[in-house]
C-alpha cells in the first residue's frame, strides 16, 4: 500500500445518500442493481448500477442511506450511465457488503 497526501484525500468527495428507486439490471454482465441515490438539494438524484444481488434486492434497499464517491466522472455500464460509485466491501465469498451508517444524516453529508 502506497501513502497518500492528506490533499489527495480532500479530492476524494465521499457523501451519503438516500437510495429512492432500486431496479434490477438483468442487462448488465455481472448480477446488479440499478440505484437512484437522492444526494440531497446541491448534488441531486444521482444513478448507479452496483453489483449487490447476493446480498440485497431491489425492494429492500428503497430508502436506506449508502456512501458513495460523487466526484468521479459519470461511466457507461452496459446501456446505463453510472453517475456515482457506492462504497462497500467483500465479504469472506468476495460479495459486496454496503457501508453503512449507524445514525441518520442528512442526504448530501460529506465524509470527513
């Protein structure tokens, strides 16, 4: 693992955001999900495609809050375009596990 500059950190805008709309994305190559993340009234609703079916559906996710990276440019998944990444980790079988928060915070929360 390489250091970083507590600068280069700063360029990295990680913020919460509250899932509004989940949908399958039986297009995509891998098993995912597509997500509409509220971001609150400065970044808006932002979409994604995440590969979280092993662990979360669809419904299940409506309404809970994920982190995700904001300021990376928007990417082409399949016919989808990815606006933001949310954040998670794999689990012992390399399944994605969302990060999470254990208290409420506004849509739009930077991390710090």
């Amino acid at each position: 693992m390489s250091l970083i500059e507590f600068d280069d950190f700063l360029k990295v805008d990680i913020r919460a955001g509250r899932v509004m709309r989940a949908e399958p994305y039986p297009e995509a190559r891998k098993p995912a999900l597509k997500l509409w993340v509220d971001f609150g009234p400065e970044l808006g609703i932002k979409k994604t495609s995440a590969q979280l079916t092993e662990h979360y559906d669809a419904s299940a996710l409506e309404g809970r809050m994920v982190m995700a990276v904001v300021n990376f440019p928007p990417r082409q998944i399949g016919k989808f375009m990815s606006e933001v990444l949310v954040l998670g980790v794999p689990d012992a079988d390399g399944a994605v596990v969302l990060l999470s928060l254990d208290q409420e915070v506004a849509p739009g929360a930077r991390m710090f």
